[in-house]
C-alpha cells in the first residue's frame, strides 16, 4: 500500500491520495498516526492549508523530535500560504527549539525578522549563525544594519569590518562603513574608509566607478572624482545613476544648479527616481 501511495504522490493525484488513506485508516487504525503526516502533504497539494494544520497538530502530539521539526516546518509552511506571517515565525521557532544549530531556521527566520523590521531578533539569529559558522554575507549585511537600527554603531563597524576580511572587495559594506563614519562625524575614520575605497582594484563597475568618484571627493580630489562620475555616465549612457551621484556630488560642493541639471537628466531616464533624490539631499 506504501507503494501504491508513493506513486499518488508522484502523479500529484491528492484526492486519491486522501480517499486511500482514510480507507486503510478505516481498516487498520493503528496505521492512521503514521499516515497523518502525508495526509497534511496531500491537502497542501490541493491548497488545504487549514485542513493540513490540523492534520499535523495531532499528528506532533506523538512523534519523534525529527518528525517534529519537519512538521513545524510544514505548519509553517501553511501559515505563510495563509499569509500570518507570526504564526509562521512562531512555529520555525518551536522548530528550533528543538534543532538550535539548525541553519535553514535560523536563516529564514533572520530574513523574515529583518523584512518585518525586528531587528532585535535579526540580530540574535544572525549571532547564532555567525556562532556556528554558518553565516554568509547577506546574513552579515543584515546584521549590519540591524545594528544600524538598533543605534549599536560600534557593533556595526565590527561586523563590517568582518566582512571586509571575509571578502576584502565588497563594495555594499565599504559604501555602509562611510555612511557610518558620516553619521557619526568620525572624520579620520571616514578618510581611512574612503582611501581604502580609491585603493581598491577597478573592475570598470558601475558601482566602483561611482565609489571611488564619492570616495575622492571626500578626500579633496574633486578633479578626479568628476572624471570618474563622468567615465560612468560614458559607459552607462541609459542609466539613472551616475547622473544621480553626479548631482550628489554638486550638491555636496553646494554647486545647486549644476546638480538640478543632472537630477533632471536622471529623471529623465527613470521619473521614479525623484522621491530617492528628496531623501538624499
């Protein structure tokens, strides 16, 4: 009868898959507990998601801590089809009780706390992730600015720096370290970060062009830096953006009309643009 269900499930026939199960649980009830967990898989193929919740409620009152976890998961699972997006996260997190190195879990649920903006719990997943060795860069980065949030700037700046040894190149975090040291007012810092940025190798990006054009300004070099902007306007003509830094960089050498006239050339080319601008200046 295994076999017969397996070869259901791989023709997605759910129906069947449902009507079997509740006759061989009609048959044989000590077989339905053991059944439970691919009766709630069937009604999640055809969209039951309420129904496959209750399904394994009673199915994780007697199973294994491993068949927990996957039912945790699943429930979940269910929960975000259904958009409760809390009673998802509450039921990852009864997963992880129970497999706390778990890295799948730590990861989702660090993603999901830092789109719903609790940050504290980003922070506190990404630790974990960090602790076993398990963290990648975006978990870093969402860490970074979880602290950011938090107002924890030092703690920011030691994970950046991390970052920054784990991968000497990433541009994000160089760019994150300066609005850092800005907002801080740490000028010897923002010098530092900003002649590590002009040291760094050109890979003809538009991103490091217009790093390295911000990063000399900040260091007195205005000269050089609109030859950078403008070698980025020249390699990508169709694009908003080193018109926008271009603008950025009047704006900061308080040349207002100059960066209207290239505001409006990147608005031009994308009119989306302009509410970014207002906050930027």
């Amino acid at each position: 009868m295994k076999g017969k269900l397996d070869s259901l499930e791989k023709e997605k026939n759910y129906d069947e898959i449902l009507r079997l199960i509740d006759e061989i649980s009609l048959k044989n009830p000590e077989e339905a507990h053991s059944l439970l967990f691919k009766k709630a898989n069937a009604y999640i193929g055809l969209e039951k998601f309420e129904e496959a919740i209750k399904t394994l409620d009673v199915y994780v009152k007697d199973c294994s801590d491993s068949d927990k976890i996957k039912s945790y998961i699943l429930i979940a699972t269910c929960y975000t089809a259904l958009g409760d997006m809390k009673r998802t996260d509450e039921y990852l997190e009864k997963a992880l009780e129970l497999d706390p190195d778990n890295e799948m879990l730590l990861k989702q649920l660090s993603y999901g706390a830092y789109i719903n903006g609790e940050f504290e719990k980003c922070c506190k997943y990404d630790e974990r992730l960090i602790e076993i060795d398990k963290a990648d860069i975006e978990d870093y980065i969402n860490l970074i600015f979880s602290c950011i949030q938090l107002e924890m700037i030092d703690e920011a700046l030691y994970y950046a720096e991390k970052i920054i040894e784990i991968d000497p190149t990433n541009l994000d975090v160089f760019a994150t370290l300066t609005i850092i040291y800005e907002s801080v007012k740490d000028e010897e810092k923002l010098k530092e970060v900003c002649e590590r940025i002009v040291n760094l190798k050109d890979d003809g990006s538009m991103q490091i062009i217009l790093l390295k054009a911000q990063a000399l300004l900040e260091l007195g070099d205005e000269k050089t830096s609109f030859e950078f902007v403008n070698k980025a306007i020249k390699l990508y003509p169709y694009d908003p953006f080193p018109y926008m830094m271009k603008g950025l960089l009047y704006n900061q050498l308080e040349k207002y009309d100059r960066a209207e006239e290239c505001f409006n050339e990147a608005f031009k080319l994308n009119p989306e643009l302009l509410d970014s601008v207002e906050k930027l200046i």
